[in-house]
C-alpha cells in the first residue's frame, strides 16, 4: 500500500517536473511551489 503512494508521489512529481521544463524561467518557480503544495496536500490527507 504504501509503495503505491510513493509510486503515485513520483509519478505526480514527473509530471510536474514536465510542466515546468516547457514553461518559461519565471514561471517555474510558481509551478514548483504549486507542485510541492499539491504534493503535500496529497500525502498529508490520504
């Protein structure tokens, strides 16, 4: 079970690493943050 949410977390973590590769320079440090909130989010409620 819990190696399931771990392959979820990187799968979701790639996921956002491919967002912020096609974004501009700026806007990657937002999409990151973003990524971390969901990610904490994620973890912290299931």
């Amino acid at each position: 079970m819990k190696k399931m949410k771990l392959l979820s977390s990187i799968t979701f973590l790639s996921e956002c690493h491919a967002r912020v590769e096609k974004s501009t320079v700026n806007m990657n440090h937002h999409i990151l943050w973003e990524c971390v909130h969901m990610l904490v989010n994620k973890v912290s409620c299931s």
